[in-house]
C-alpha cells in the first residue's frame, strides 16, 4: 500500500497550488480524495469559489491517481495535461469556502500517455460530473 498522507509526494504541484486535502481511497481504476474548500488564489472571493473550478479539483484527483500509479511502479512523479473537459454538468454555480468535497475519479480509457477519466464531485447539495481527457508524455532524457 502506498503512503497517501502527503499530497505533495503524489502530484506535480506545491504550496497553495495543492488543493487536495487527503486521499481517502484508490484502486486499480479508481481514486476518491477530499477537500474543503479554500480561497487561495483560485477566482472567487473569502465567501465563494465559482464551480468551475471544480475542473481543477479533479484534475487533482486524477493527478493523485497518477502519482500513485507512478509510486507503485517505482517510477517518479510525471506531469501531466488536462486536454479537454466533456460533459461538465454541476447542479450549483460555486462553492461555499469552507464547504467538504469529495472528488471521485474512475479511469475509462488508458493508453502510455492518453487517458480518459470519469469524474465526480460530492458535497451537501452539490453534483457533480465531468469527463477530464488527460495526457501524460513520458519522461525523456536529454542528450548530452
């Protein structure tokens, strides 16, 4: 089982930019991660966080997946890129800060470096749900 307390060691962001909280649960195909809700620098004010940004939380989450995958083969931690969002529907135009989420993410398609994730975001009174299309290259070495 792979140590999932500190967010940092999962995905390729720092400081206020790690929006995840901690990870809850993961699988083969699948994470779940929560967060409350903060203004940190994302668009919004000290009240509400638009729920676009929920697009980043589970691009998050997918990031998380990744990591873990990535520490299960021994591998480093790769960056990675959201091409696209299908389907983004949300039933609440923002977040109340201060608010718990949780983000659910399910891998549906998986190449080397292309991937397709089915996403979820819970609160109280709050759904959800996105198609994220993520890319991550590979690691290449630079020649000397």
């Amino acid at each position: 089982m792979i140590d999932c307390t500190d967010i940092a060691e999962l995905i390729p962001h720092s400081g206020r930019m790690i929006l995840l909280d901690r990870i809850l649960d993961y699988d083969e195909q699948s994470l779940s991660a929560e967060l409350i809700v903060r203004d940190n620098g994302l668009p919004g004010n000290d009240k509400i966080v638009p729920a676009w940004a929920g697009i980043e939380y589970m691009a998050q989450a997918v990031a998380a997946y990744a990591g873990i995958k990535s520490k299960q083969l021994g591998e480093p931690i790769k960056p990675g890129f959201l091409l696209g969002t299908r389907r983004y529907t949300s039933n609440v135009s923002s977040f109340n800060v201060g608010s718990a989420l949780i983000i659910q993410v399910r891998n549906i398609i998986q190449d080397e470096k292309l991937g397709v994730f089915d996403c979820k975001i819970y609160g109280t009174g709050i759904e959800i749900s996105a198609n994220l299309n993520v890319y991550q290259p590979s690691l290449g070495v630079c020649p000397t």
